[in-house]
C-alpha cells in the first residue's frame, strides 16, 4: 500500500574552505545551536558537518563543542525514543576510529548534546555512521580535499537536505557538488540550517530513501496535495459522465 514516511536523515552540512577561513566560529555556533533544537529532535537536524581538516576545522570543532557542552539538558519525547538515542550513541562511540569530542550520558528522558570526529576514510569504511541518531548527536568528518568531500556526498543515502556554507570564492566547488546534492536530497540550502520547515508553496519535504518512502513526493508545499491523489484517464466518454470540472 502506497504511503508517505519519513524513516531517516542526517542532513548534512558541507562546510566549505573559503567559507571556513572567514567565519568557522559563527558557523560552528549557529550548527550548534540547530543541532540541539528541540532536543534534537526534528527531522531535518544537520547531524553531520563535513569539512577539509586543517585549523579552520580545528577552529569549528573547538567552538562547536564548546557551544554544545554549554547547553542546557532537554527532555526527549518518550521513553522508547531517549533509549534508542542512548544506544545510537553507544554505536557511534564505539565505532573504530571515532574519537569523542564531547561525550555525555544520557539518563531516563534527559540528554545532553554529543559530539564525534572521524576522518573520510574512517567515515567512507564504517556506513553505519551515516545512519540517523535522533538527538543532538553530532559527527564532524574532517576530509583531505574538495575531491574527497565530493566522494563523502557521493556515498550518502537519500537525505532531507543538504546544506552548503559557502562564500563568493567557494561558487566554483560547490557547483561541481550541485549534481550530487541535487540527487541526494529534497532541499538543498546555503548560508543557513536546515531546522524549521516554512510552510510555502515551493517548499519541500521529502527525499529519496530512506529519506522518504516516495522520492517524489512531499509533505509540506504546494506538490504535496499529490501525496492524497492518483491520476484517473478517461476515455471517449459523453461529456455528461465526466467530471464536474471537467466538463465544459
């Protein structure tokens, strides 16, 4: 039976190196604070950052983790949904080759942000770092160049969004990752985060698996009155049998 769902996201944010030079701090401020919004707990948290691995990175993973261990402790939803994001840290953190920034455990319904670094070699052997923990649990991957932060979106599964922070001086490599973030997910934004959905008419939500169950349709925006119909011919019919908004 055909229907709409989402199943998993972890929304990435390409952090690009001009963009990084100027600004690494704010951005590593503001992915903070969209990683803990509502506990983590929205369906478009940007759970990954990818960035080029020099002092910039190392300048965004010291603000970010000190950004995410100010935060305040939140509540999760239920039950069922702090216990799976207890053990997706536990996965995470015990993943060959990713070292713990900010590391906090979680008790009952209250958490606190987490925060992982792994290298794109490290990411691109271990697939089960691109599975969703729902919460605010980031992972940073630090990658060796612009061509291997292309492989790193190349090998993502259907997204949500895609995200790129970027200034003028970076145009020329964000548009050789155009085509694959195009392919990858539903939204693709810049200079922003992806938390919060503004319901407008070329909004969407959605995205190719295991994003969504349909990679073309959407929740929000003026296509996802196609969510609820189904395309109906009719042939040589009398006028008078067709629909009312038909006929005429």
């Amino acid at each position: 039976i055909p229907f709409f769902a989402e199943l998993g996201s972890v929304n990435p944010v390409f952090l690009m190196p001009e963009a990084m030079q100027a600004r690494a701090e704010a951005i590593a401020k503001g992915w903070a604070g969209s990683l803990t919004m509502g506990a983590g707990q929205f369906c478009t948290n940007p759970g990954i950052a990818i960035a080029i691995k020099g002092a910039d990175a190392e300048t965004f993973a010291r603000v970010a983790t000190e950004a995410l261990a100010a935060s305040p402790a939140q509540t999760m939803l239920t039950d069922g949904i702090a216990a799976a994001f207890r053990k997706g840290q536990e996965r995470v953190s015990a993943t060959a080759g990713v070292q713990a920034l900010l590391h906090t455990v979680c008790a009952e319904r209250s958490v606190t942000p987490s925060l992982y670094r792994v290298s794109g070699a490290e990411w691109k052997a271990n697939a089960a770092l691109g599975h969703e923990v729902f919460g605010p649990l980031g992972i940073l991957v630090t990658v060796e160049s612009l061509e291997e932060m292309a492989e790193i979106a190349a090998g993502l599964e259907g997204q949500l969004t895609c995200t790129l922070q970027l200034d003028a001086g970076d145009v020329g490599a964000a548009q050789r990752l155009m085509p694959i973030l195009a392919r990858k997910a539903g939204r693709v934004l810049a200079n922003g985060f992806p938390t919060g959905v503004e319901v407008a008419e070329a909004m969407v939500h959605g995205g190719p698996y295991p994003a969504s169950t349909n990679f073309g349709a959407t929740s929000v925006g003026t296509m996802a009155i196609r969510r609820w119909l189904r395309p109906v011919c009719f042939q040589n019919l009398p006028e008078a049998l067709l629909p009312a908004d038909l006929q005429g």
